[in-house]
C-alpha cells in the first residue's frame, strides 16, 4: 500500500500535467519529484524482497505525495493562478 498508492498518485500527476495545455514551474518540480516517486518505487518492487522493507524506504514518497494530493486541491479549487495561495495550501494540507 505504502509503496502502490505514490505510485498511483505520481502517474495521476503525469497523465494530468501531459493534458494541461499550459505548463507552470509548479508542475515542472511536481513531474521531477513524481519521476523520484516512480523510479524508487519501481527499483523497490523490483530489487528489494518485500519483507526487507520498512516504513523508512517510503518516507519522501509519502511526503511527495501529499504535495501532489495538495496540488490536486489547488487545482479543482481554482487557486492554481495566484501562487502565493498555492503555495499556503500547499503547506497547511502538510
């Protein structure tokens, strides 16, 4: 589950920037801490037995995805064209 649903979430975030028709510095740090998620969750499915795996391994994927559920908030909420407002939900909702 910890390893599965920043998986899910980080490829959400891909498919969503993709379709945008504008892209924002926000969903450039966004895509480059999603390719973060991806690779570390994919390296660890693949290369590491699953019980010699502690929460420890998922720490910055949880963290990242938090800021990409938090973005998505912005997002369906309409503050995505006032930064300053982004960035205060951003980390109330961490």
């Amino acid at each position: 589950m910890q390893m599965i649903v920043p998986l899910m979430l980080a490829i959400i975030l891909y498919i969503y920037v993709y379709k945008k028709k504008v892209r924002t510095n926000i969903d450039k740090v966004l895509l480059l801490l999603a390719s973060y998620v991806v690779i570390k969750a994919i390296y660890n499915l693949f290369f590491v037995s699953m019980w010699h795996q502690g929460h420890w391994y998922y720490t910055n994927s949880i963290v990242i995805s938090s800021i990409i559920i938090a973005y998505f908030i912005s997002e369906f909420i309409s503050l995505k064209k006032n930064t300053i407002t982004v960035s205060i939900v951003i980390t109330l909702y961490i």
